[in-house]
C-alpha cells in the first residue's frame, strides 16, 4: 500500500474517476446532478492536497483531500454553517475520504487520516473538521472519536445523496490534541505523528508503488 499526495494531472483524473464510483455510483450522492463526465471534481480541488491510495498493482484503493479554509470556504458549508465557530481559527477540512469495498476495515482509512493529519498540520491548522454520512457501521464516527474529534452538529439530511442520507459533523482541536496525545494517549501520538514510508507528501509527477506482494501490499484486517 502506497498514498501520495498527486499533482499529475492524469493521476488527478484517476482519483477523481475513483470517488465517483465510491461517492455516485456506491452512496448515491450527487446522482442527480451528473452529467455522464463520470468523474467527482469541484472547485475546491484545486486547492486541495489531494491523496491517492494505491495498491501493489498501482490501483487506486482510497482517497482523501486536505482543504484548507479560504476564499471559497470549505465543502461542507454547503450544508453546515460554521461561521461562528470560524471565530480565531484556521480550519482544514478533511473530505473525499473512501477506501475501495475490499479495503475497508483495514488499517487503510486510519493511513488516509494520518496522511490528511500530518498534511493539515503543515498547513498551519489549528482545528479540523469533517462530515460522514451515517450508516457505515460507525466505523469512521469511532475513529474520529479515539483520535479526539468531538461531534460539532445534530445528524442533518444532506440533500445531494439521492437517499437522503444524514451526516454529522465533526471537528478536532489540534492544539489541544498535541497537548494531550502524548501522554494520554501515546500510540495515537506516535501512529499519527510519525513518519511512515507508505505516506508520500511531496509533490511528484505520479505515484511510487511499493511491489512484492508482502503484507503490506494486501488487504489486512484489524
């Protein structure tokens, strides 16, 4: 397993192609406004860290943007109104993330959240946020809680899943998470801020895929 901040414009294209099958044709969200291009892209990409995960083949596995507040705001504004809580802050939003169906429940969406971490940490974040949709057997929700995100909203129906999921808010106080990690909770402070050789942060032309078929390039259950 490899994940790699992109900047190629055909890997973009990939990973973009990747979150419509997880995020339009698996949840539904946004189906009724596609329009055949078949590839889940929006303004805020271009601002984004972008993280594509790949398995031993090169496939795309995961995905997970950084977005860091600005001009545009940030994606879930579209549902969530953050402007008090905005006050003295500069917010990362962690969004896009997925993980293929046969790599779920392995160590992979802790990997990409690790990734998005330590990428919102360079960024200068002092806090982060996220939504999820409810329904994936709160595995996500249970992850975001042991590293220290507190839920921010109510569950709210979000109008652009074609199922009217409902998705809740959350947000981490980083601050205050590198405070108490270490002596708290030291393997979550050691797993989330240590260097790992399957996390790429550079910027590079495509991705670098670690071959040989050992257990780090196969699906592991935790």
């Amino acid at each position: 397993m490899r994940i790699v901040r992109l900047s190629d414009e055909r890997e973009l294209v990939r990973l973009y192609a990747f979150r419509y099958r997880i995020f339009v044709d698996e949840l539904g969200w946004m189906a009724r406004k596609d329009r055949g291009a078949r590839i889940l892209v929006d303004e805020f990409d271009q601002e984004s860290a972008n993280y594509a995960a790949y398995d031993a083949d090169g496939e795309i596995i995961g995905s997970l943007r950084a977005v860091p507040d600005g001009p545009l705001g940030l994606p879930l504004e579209r549902c969530q109104v953050l402007n008090g809580y905005r006050a003295h802050k500069r917010i990362v939003e962690l969004s896009r993330l997925a993980a293929a169906p046969e790599w779920r429940c392995t160590m992979l969406a802790a990997l990409l959240m690790k990734a998005g971490y330590q990428c919102a940490e360079h960024m200068g974040a002092t806090h982060l946020v996220l939504d999820t949709y409810i329904g994936n057997g709160k595995r996500s929700e249970r992850l975001y809680v042991k590293m220290g995100f507190e839920q921010l909203s109510e569950p709210y129906a979000d109008p652009d899943y074609l199922w009217k999921q409902e998705v809740v808010t959350f947000s981490l106080d980083c601050d205050q998470a590198r405070g108490e990690w270490p002596a708290r909770r030291p393997s979550l402070h050691q797993f989330f801020t240590a260097e790992d050789q399957r996390i790429d942060h550079g910027l590079r032309s495509g991705p670098r895929v670690v071959t040989g078929g050992g257990l780090a390039d196969s699906p592991r259950r935790t």
